[in-house]
C-alpha cells in the first residue's frame, strides 16, 4: 500500500516511505523485513550509509509503522554519553509495552555516539531482548565497535548496486509523477537518476523542481552539475554576497557541492590555503547530514570559504 501525505508541500516530504512497501531498496532485502514484520520477529538492525538521502531513517520509519509497537526515537549526534542511556533509553526499553508488541529504541546517527556509550549498549540489547529490539542508523559503519556490528543485522546501504536499485528508483519515482498526474516521457527520468544517484531524496525534489503547469520537462545542463557549480563560486566573494546566495538556494542538491569543491580545490584557492579549505569542507559536510536547512549550511560554508577564495 503506497502511503502519501497530501498535507506535505515538499514533494519528498510529501512521499517519505511510510511503509516497507514503499522503501526504495532492493526487493530481497524489503521482502526480509516484511516477513520480520509479519512474524514479529524482528532482530536487532543497523542502518547505515555515506551518502544522505538513501532512505536509512526512512528504513527504520518504516519498520516502526509497519510493526505497530512504541518506539523510542533518539538523535544520538545531539544526546551522547551514558547518561542517555541511564535516562530515556533505560526507562522506556525496562518497561513492558501495553499491548505486548516489540517496542524499539532508534538510536539515529549512531556513530556519533561515544565509544563507552555503544559498548554500553551491548549489554542493553541482551539485557532487554525479551521485549525490546534496537535499530541504529549511521553514515560510517566502521565507526561502530565491532562487538556491538556483532549483535545486528547490518545493512550497509553503500553496498547496493546501482544495477538493483535502478529498478525501485525508476518506478518510485514513475509513481509520484502519475500520483502528481503530470505528464512525462520516462527517459526524462535517467539523467535524474544518473546525476543524484544514490540520494533518493534529491531525485524526488528534482522531480518536483522540473515539474510545471502538469509537464515534466527537464535538460541535462539544468542540473546540478559542474556548470551550476561554478556558477556558485563565480559569487562567492564579499561583494556579491547576495548573488551567491540566490544562487545556492537555486541548488536541487547541495550536498554534492562539497565533493565539487575538494576535487576542484586548485581552480578556487591557493595552495597555502588548501589545508584549511579542505578542513572547512569536511566540517560543512559534516554537519549537513543532520542540518535541517542544507543550501543555509552550504552558504555558510562558501562564506568562510570567501576569507581565502582566489
């Protein structure tokens, strides 16, 4: 059953998964969790994926919606250390749900926990294993204590090939254009797949982008691609601080801004300021994987980056 939220303006909010049915995965692992579901039988999960927007927060909404017990859900990247584990995750996970479903703690951008805190956590998932199970999300699966990995069943989202996930991809995005009913001719869709691919998020806000007067139309050089970027940079000094700021809020994608930006480091900046720039980045991009504003966050980033643009 396909589950959209009309009340949504934004097309990817408005076609967030709201089931496993609607996941863009490949169809071996959405038929795993299925069965987990429909058995209630669920093991203790991890999530994870370098890229944004592959659908990793989704995965575990999907889970929690489709199984119907509590969830507990936590932002580790904001609560970190032992005493969240004292406090909320202790409390809610000791408790018996109500109905005698499995409840579910969701540690989301788990590898920003401590090291103590995840070693702490291995003892919690045998502890409560009766009546609790634990989903945890990341984007570095290699910053996770492997005696924990040990305890999971691990989905490494960087692992799915493009071949497999072509298929999903194309018709959950064939689904939102005729649920939108606007009219498009679906080699439209491959140069969206191809230039954000794997960020399913950012191939549904381009749908809604290039999406007008009930017609979807776009051309290759309309995305973001190098072109769009170097149009950014051509702003990014003092004297055209408003320029360049219509301009990334124009981006469909800014994330990819930040690998444009390391692997042309030479064509913006002087070699003295390399060290810097590329310290800079790796901070902004940091950051942008929990960031609720993204184009304010790459702004912010080609702001201090104007302090040494050549």
């Amino acid at each position: 059953m396909k589950i959209v939220d009309m009340t949504k303006s934004v097309w990817y909010e408005r076609y967030k998964p709201g089931c496993i049915d609607d996941l863009v995965i490949p169809q071996e692992i959405k038929s795993k969790l299925a069965k987990y579901v429909q058995t209630q039988d669920i093991p203790n999960i991890g999530l994870f994926s370098s890229n944004p927007g592959t659908g990793k927060s989704s995965t575990a909404h999907a889970i929690i919606k489709d199984i119907g017990g509590e969830a507990l859900w936590i932002n580790a990247s904001m609560e970190k250390g032992i005493d969240v584990l004292r406090g909320k995750v202790q409390k809610f996970a000791s408790q018996s749900a109500f109905d005698d479903n499995i409840k579910i703690v969701v540690m989301d951008e788990f590898d920003h926990f401590s090291k103590d805190g995840q070693a702490a956590f291995r003892g919690f998932i045998d502890e409560f294993s009766v009546n609790c199970r634990f989903i945890f999300t990341g984007n570095y699966k290699e910053k996770i204590i492997q005696p924990l990995l040990d305890r999971l069943e691990v989905y490494d989202f960087n692992s799915f090939s493009k071949e497999e996930m072509v298929k999903p991809i194309f018709e959950r995005l064939k689904f939102i254009l005729g649920n939108e009913k606007v009219q498009y001719d679906p080699k439209a869709l491959v140069p969206i797949i191809n230039t954000y691919y794997p960020r399913i998020r950012s191939m549904v806000g381009a749908l809604q982008k290039f999406s007008k007067d009930g017609e979807f139309k776009v051309s290759e050089n309309e995305l973001d691609d190098v072109n769009v970027f170097d149009k950014v940079m051509q702003w990014v000094n003092p004297n055209s601080y408003t320029e360049m700021i219509t301009e990334v809020n124009k981006l469909n994608g800014p994330d990819n801004m930040y690998t444009y930006l390391y692997n042309n480091a030479a064509k913006y900046f002087s070699p003295q300021h390399y060290p810097m720039v590329v310290i800079t980045i790796a901070k902004y991009q940091h950051m942008s994987d929990s960031v609720r504003d993204k184009n304010l966050n790459l702004a912010a980033c080609l702001t201090e980056l104007m302090k040494v643009k050549s």
